[in-house]
C-alpha cells in the first residue's frame, strides 16, 4: 500500500504482517507447490495466534474491530506468498461476512469466533460442476425437513476444502420460485454424507486443498441457516465484496514480489559490458510496472474507503468489480514483464517467477471472472448515470448542438 496514504494504525499492522510473513517457512511455499502438503493447518493456527484473522470483525468474536482500509494492507502483505496462502489466509474473512452480518448470535459465537481463534478452519463452497458463473442456476438442493434441511449436491473449485470444519453452502430451497428467490446459505460441518474429493491437478495455487465436495443425504440443522430462507441472493450480493477485494489485494502483494525479484536481477546481470537496467527495453518494463501498481494500490485503497464509508450498494459492487479487474490484470502484466525481464532463467524454478505467474492466473478467473467484472462495472454506472451528470452539459458546447434534424437515434 502507499505509505503516504497510511496512517498509523496501518503502518503498525503493515510492520506486523510483514514480520508475519518473512517468518513462514520457505519449505512451506515449496511443499505446497509439490503437492506435498495438501492443507497449512499450522500456517492458519499462527495467523489465528498472531490475531491476523477476520481484522474487520469485533473484538468479542476475535476481530481488531478494523476496516476495509486496514484489512487490504495486511491482504497485499499476505500476498507475498503466493495465491493459496493469501486465499486460505482471506477465506475467515470471506466467510465471516456472511456470518457477521447476516447470520445469528449462535453462529457468531460457534463458528465467527472458533474460525477467527484457530479453532475451525471454514471454507466457501459456491461452485457447482454446471454453474459457473451462474450462481442462481445451482442444482445443489437442500429440501425441508422437521427440524432442519436435507443436502443434496456437488460443488467444485472449493479451496480449502482438504482441511476445513465446516462449509459456506448455497443451496436451492425453493424448485418453482424466481432464481433469485430461490437460494438459501447454510454452515454445513463436516461430518457423515460430506465427502471431500482432493481431486484437481491445479497449474498453480496448490497446496490448498482445493477440491470437489459431495452432499448425500446431509441433515443440516435450523440453526445453520444463514438469513432467511430463499434470500442468499442478498447475502450473495454482499459477499462480492470480500471474495472481489481480498482477491485484488492479494494480487498487488504477488504483483510487488514478482517485481522485487526482477528488480534485483537487473541490477546484477550484466549485458554487454552494463547491467540490464540500463537498457530502456527493461526500465521501461520497469516504469510501466511500478506505474501500474501505485494506479492499482490507489483504487483498491479508494474501494476500502467507500465500503468503510456505507457508501450505496451499487457504488461499492462496481468499485470492488474495478478492483478485482485492475489489480488482477496488473498483477498478470507485471509478472509478465518480471518474467521477460529475467529471461530464460525467469521460466525454470531456479526464480519464483513462474510459480508467480502460474497462480496470478487463476486470480482473473475465480470470485467472478474479469469479464463478469466487466458486465457489473458497465451495468452498475449506466444505472448511476441515467440521469444525466450532476456537472456541466458538455453535449451543448458544440457549435451545431441545436441542430436536432442531425441529431438520429432510431
């Protein structure tokens, strides 16, 4: 994040997690990529210990209390190492909004609190084999029961499924009703009829445990019911929110990695008889990208503020669906022109560029991908300007404006 941008309270948390992060250990990122750990369970309980989970929540359910504005800071440190921890590392966060805002003092107390204290680990299970995009066109089923909800259903592309206690579930309630009055969220734990299918061989972000989930028969209690019944569409629209902005600070941290690494090999390799830097073909990649990312860092701090401020909902979707497309596709760029500017050595695993580039590429893709980012970016300011700018009416200051026999649109 820009410093100058900080205030205290965020350049304390930034130290902080920046200590954080140079204490993981290496064989960690390494394990994971090899596909020799398949879920941190000691990577999650330290953040829990060292109180990084959930910042934005209060304190009494084992949040700071914080805001937006603080969380993205930490999210973008976090991103140093790589796409599956930062996500592993949002998904308390993730997870946490529904149940904070939407959900009751018992699940608050049962699952918020035991999430942001290490003590269940959770997971968002969204997905499904047909969906895609299409949220409202899920197949998952949870029907009516004494007592509670019997589950039905596959979801995929669950990260964090290998090691998780309980799931975030949407799930069809009502077969004949309007699509977007049909879905209902529940907490699923983990138990008899959930079975846990680690079964994707990813390109990158591995180590994750990201993988396939099976509902048989699953009894889901009352009490796990998220909201009202038939409304997550609501807590959907919500959740854009923290799954479209902890994408795009992590992004930014995985982005500044990249760079850092390629900033230091330009100084070193040396080309007929001068170090690389000195060459317009790599400080101009460098000056595009550093150009970049402050344009990325002062949107995604500008998208924490408007959440931070309640601004309108329609503002904060399209500001979040900016962030992710920006800060996602600048972190693509950047770790294209880190790759380029190390050369050959920059596509072997002697540098952790590639590692870099293969996870950056999943983050344009998954919480809703950049061209759905476009579809809500263009619907959303449309709807704001719909009545014309509140400024100047710049379509008079032309010299034939009056001219409405030239003026077709039919």
């Amino acid at each position: 994040m820009l410093s100058f941008l900080m205030n205290e309270r965020q350049q304390k948390l930034q130290a902080e997690t920046r200590t954080f992060v140079k204490n993981v250990n290496k064989q960690l990122i390494l394990d994971m990529d090899a596909e020799r750990i398949t879920y941190p369970a000691d990577y999650m309980r330290a953040l829990a210990d060292a109180n990084l989970f959930g910042l934005r929540f209060p304190r009494e359910y084992g949040g700071r209390g914080y805001g937006w504005s603080e969380e993205v800071v930490a999210l973008e440190e976090v991103g140093y190492l790589g796409t599956s921890l930062a996500c592993l590392y949002s998904l308390p966060s993730i997870v946490g909004e529904a149940i904070h805002l939407f959900g009751t003092a018992y699940q608050k107390e049962n699952y918020l609190k035991a999430t942001l204290e290490g003590r269940k680990f959770t997971a968002e299970a969204l997905t499904e084999p047909r969906g895609g995009s299409d949220f409202f066109g899920a197949t998952t089923t949870a029907k009516k029961v004494d007592g509670g909800y019997i589950l039905n259903g596959q979801k995929r592309f669950v990260v964090g499924a290998e090691g998780a206690d309980y799931f975030l579930v949407y799930a069809k309630t009502a077969e004949n009703a309007k699509p977007q009055q049909s879905i209902s969220a529940f907490l699923v734990d983990r138990g008899a009829g959930v079975e846990v299918k680690h079964i994707y061989g990813l390109m990158g972000t591995r180590g994750g445990g990201a993988g396939r989930l099976v509902f048989k028969d699953v009894f889901v209690p009352t009490a796990n019911l998220i909201g009202e019944e038939n409304d997550a569409g609501s807590i959907f629209y919500r959740m854009m929110i923290p799954e479209r902005l902890t994408s795009a600070a992590g992004a930014l941290g995985m982005a500044q990695a990249s760079l850092d690494v390629a900033l230091k090999y330009s100084r070193k390799r040396k080309a007929f008889g001068q170090p690389i830097k000195n060459f317009q073909a790599v400080s101009f990649k460098v000056a595009e990208c550093i150009t970049q990312l402050d344009a990325a860092r002062a949107l995604i701090y500008a998208t924490a503020c408007c959440i931070d401020a309640d601004s309108p909902a329609a503002l904060q979707r399209r500001m979040v669906s900016q962030a992710k497309k920006f800060c996602t596709e600048t972190a693509w760029t950047v770790v294209n022109h880190a790759m380029q500017i190390l050369g050959g050595i920059g596509y072997t695993n002697v540098y952790p560029v590639e590692r870099f580039l293969r996870d950056i590429r999943l983050i344009m893709i998954w919480t809703g991908t950049n061209e759905i980012m476009d579809l809500i970016i263009q619907h959303e300011y449309y709807k704001e300007r719909e009545h014309g700018s509140a400024g100047r009416d710049i379509e008079a200051d032309a010299p034939e404006a009056d001219n409405e026999e030239e003026k077709i649109y039919e």
